[in-house]
C-alpha cells in the first residue's frame, strides 16, 4: 500500500509481529485465499518474524465483528488443523494461535486444554497463551488457571498478551480490554513466565484509555515481573 515506504522504514530497524482478527480459521467458509497471500507478502516485504490469530470463527457470510469459539469436538480438530497447515503452507512459517475468551461450550467433546493442546500437536502451530483470557475462562468456566497453563505445552508458548477485564459479577467476568490489569491477572503472568520462561508480552487495551502515564506504568510492570523471571537470554516485551 502506499504506506509501504514509511513503514519498511521501522521495519527494517525494528522486528514486526502480525496480530489478525479476520482469518476466521474456525469458521465454515472457505479460508481467504486473497486475504492470505496479502498477509504472506507483507511478512515478505516486512521480515516478519511471527504472524498470529485468534482460535476462533469470526465471520458467516459477512464479518460478525466478534470472536467466537469453536466447539470442543474432535471433528473440529481435524477441520482446523487442515486449515491451519494451508495457512503456514502459504506464509513460510508457524501460525500463532491465541487462546480465546468464552462464556458457553455447547455440547464439548473434551475440554478446553484438550482441545487446544491436539490442534497445536496436530496443525504443528504454536501458542499466543493469553493470560486474561485464561483467567475469565477460569472465573466464568470454574477450573483452576494454574492446572490449566500446567496442562499446556510449553515448547508451543510463543508470546503473551495480558489485559483488563470487566466484573460483572464475582462468577462472571467479561473480557473487555478497557480495564486496568487485576493483580490476579499480574500473578497468573508471573506463574506464567516461571512455567514457560520469559517470552515477549503485550498489554491490550482497546478503549477507556487512563492517562499515558497508567498505561507506561503497566508496561513498566511487564518488564520488572520478566525480569524477576529473566534467565539466560530470555525476550523481553
């Protein structure tokens, strides 16, 4: 785009990872071939390192401007590991899938880390382990967050994300990105870096922004819970 230029100026100065919302892996429509070569040439053009999104469906016949989760059935294992492998096939590298939020699981076949665990296994992508969304998950879904991550493969964990959450009630939690982060949330990233060690974090926030200086303070925290838990040549955020 006409962008280009501007950009490949960061590009050829910083590393760029890829965050998506539109590739709808888990949904029932052919996958976006258009929108998949675009997104392989500007990993090309750019030296992308990581392109990551979302384990969900997003999009019938038209975007649904949300994330939805997929059923945990191992039919859909089978369909969304063939969909992930067509994906990496077209963009050269491992796609990151990130853990999604959810607040019902019609009819499962397995649980949760069941089903995220075969489709890493099977499609042979890795893991964008958001934090937040394990705790919601844990609040909303009763299961323990720490059996959870300890559940997870940590040879797939590739980065993080961490955000705030809204409380709708002490058993419900809504996961918004327009909240300061929980200090359960902060503990949960610490367990989180002494399980799978210190990989690069992201803090999300989508709306009601604080001043600057609540957000810098956040990302400050980041960095001082990595290095705690920063051994050898560990990333940071």
């Amino acid at each position: 785009g006409k962008f280009a230029n501007t950009l490949r100026a960061f590009s050829e100065r910083y590393p760029i990872t890829l965050h998506g919302l539109s590739l709808n892996i888990g949904g029932f429509a052919p996958l976006d071939t258009e929108l998949i070569d675009s997104i392989a040439g500007f990993i090309r053009q750019h030296h992308c390192k990581l392109y990551s999104e979302h384990l969900s469906f997003c999009a019938d016949h038209g975007h649904l401007y949300d994330l939805m989760p997929i059923p945990f059935r191992r039919d859909a294992v089978g369909y969304l590991a063939e969909r992930v492998q067509r994906v990496q096939d077209a963009i050269g590298q491992r796609l990151v899938l990130e853990n999604v939020s959810y607040y019902a699981a019609p009819e499962p076949e397995m649980s949760e880390l069941e089903f995220i665990c075969e489709i890493l296994e099977r499609a042979d992508c890795e893991l964008l382990l958001d934090v937040n969304n394990i705790y919601v998950n844990s609040i909303n879904q009763r299961y323990d967050p720490i059996e959870f991550m300890q559940g997870l493969p940590a040879d797939r964990v590739r980065y993080m994300h961490i955000a705030g959450h809204y409380v709708e009630a002490e058993d419900l939690r809504v996961d918004t990105h327009g909240a300061a982060v929980l200090d359960e949330v902060w503990a949960l990233l610490a367990k989180a870096y002494a399980l799978f060690g210190v990989v690069p974090t992201l803090l999300e926030r989508d709306f009601n922004f604080p001043p600057m200086a609540q957000l810098f303070a956040e990302v400050q925290r980041i960095r001082d819970t990595q290095h705690q838990h920063q051994t050898g040549a560990g990333k940071l955020a």
